[in-house]
C-alpha cells in the first residue's frame, strides 16, 4: 500500500512539476533586482523633479510613477504569482508612458538637468520588462501612440496670414503660444489657430511668435 501511494506521490510530481516551475519562474534573482533597481531610480527622479519643478504636471506624472514602481517591487518580494507581477509591471509601464508624454512639455533646463536620470531610469525598465517575460510569455501589445507636443515658430508677414506646418506625420489637435516676438499681442483663434484640415497653425495680423503645438501621429 505504501509503494502504491509512493508511486502515485510521484506521478503528481511528475506532472505538475511544470506548472510549479512556471509559478515559480519570476523568482529569479534577476526579477528581484530589477524591480528594485525601477523603484529606486524612480523615486530618485521624483524627488528631483519636484525639487525642480514643485506641484507641476510632470511631478504629479512622476509621482504616479514612483507609487506604481513602489507597488511592483512589494508585490515581488511578497511572492505574488506571475500573472499579478505582470498586471501591475503594466501599471508601471503605462505610468512611464505618461511621464514621457509629459516630459516633452516641459522647460529645456528640466530636460537637461533630469533626461540622465529618465535615460537611466528606462534602461532598466527595459531590464525589469525583459525578467518579466523571460519565461516565454508574450510581451503586451505597445499602447497607440498619442499625442505629442513640438514647438513651431511661426510668422506673420506684412499682416498676412501664414500657415506652418506640423509635418507630414501627424495632425494638430491644438496650439497655445509659448512666447511672443511680436509687438501685436497673438490671441487665440484671433489671429492664430490651427488650419480646418489640421495639417498646420496660421498666423495673421503681424503676430510672431514660439508654439507649443500638439500633434496626433
């Protein structure tokens, strides 16, 4: 009786051993590091830009993303199974996704003074993305691309109206002035706005000025 039980002991090893193997994959060491490594670097950005910026869009972005890495890298030491680790590294991404979108808007010295960090920062969001799907599993489908901000100078000449366009690759969904070249004040949707086929902003009246334009790919 008790070979009996032995041997069918066995066989249940024997078959679930694969799915406790699957289970158990993401326990790696690699995985463990790399969530810290994601969690670490993004608190370290977050606290920069919010000493740079104070309550700004791009500290609430980053903020979002600093709790998301937080929560994935408890999650992990915790144990959760794969399923649950891959569920909230999607929050991560989706928060990193954010931050970038943001992270155009913004001022040329904030760029400068943060984009080692954010390089730093996706390098090993890459590593983390690569540990979580290293068993085989399907990398998430990319997000749409959404929309961008470009900045486009843009000119009146002799108070007639002028189009610049937002390139080939994309159309603009809206148009706000970042600086002013003009002694003529630009007002908007008075004497600049975006084109009826949303492939360029005008200008008219003698306003010249710098746009910040955002643009669907």
């Amino acid at each position: 009786m008790k070979q009996k039980i032995n041997t069918w002991f066995a066989m249940l090893v024997i078959l679930c051993a694969p799915a406790f193997a699957h289970a158990m994959h993401w326990n790696a060491p690699n995985i463990m590091a790399a969530a810290h490594d994601v969690d670490t670097k993004a608190e370290l950005l977050h606290e920069t830009v919010h000493n740079l910026t104070g309550g700004s869009q791009l500290g609430d972005a980053a903020h979002a993303l600093a709790d998301a890495a937080e929560h994935l890298h408890e999650v992990v030491e915790m144990g959760a199974d794969i399923d649950h680790i891959r569920e909230d590294f999607q929050d991560v991404s989706n928060a990193l996704d954010n931050l970038r979108r943001v992270y155009h808007t913004v001022s040329y010295d904030i760029m400068f003074r943060t984009r080692r960090m954010l390089r730093d920062l996706e390098h090993s969001f890459f590593t983390l993305r690569m540990a979580v799907y290293e068993d085989g599993g399907h990398f998430p489908p990319p997000p749409p691309p959404g929309p961008v901000v470009r900045q486009i100078a843009c000119s009146s000449v002799n108070f007639t109206q002028q189009n610049c366009y937002v390139g080939s690759a994309g159309s603009a969904l809206d148009v706000n002035l970042v600086a002013q070249y003009s002694n003529r004040p630009c007002i908007k949707n008075s004497n600049f706005g975006i084109t009826g086929d949303q492939t360029a902003i005008w200008v008219s009246g003698g306003c010249r000025g710098l746009f910040n334009v955002t643009v669907r790919q």
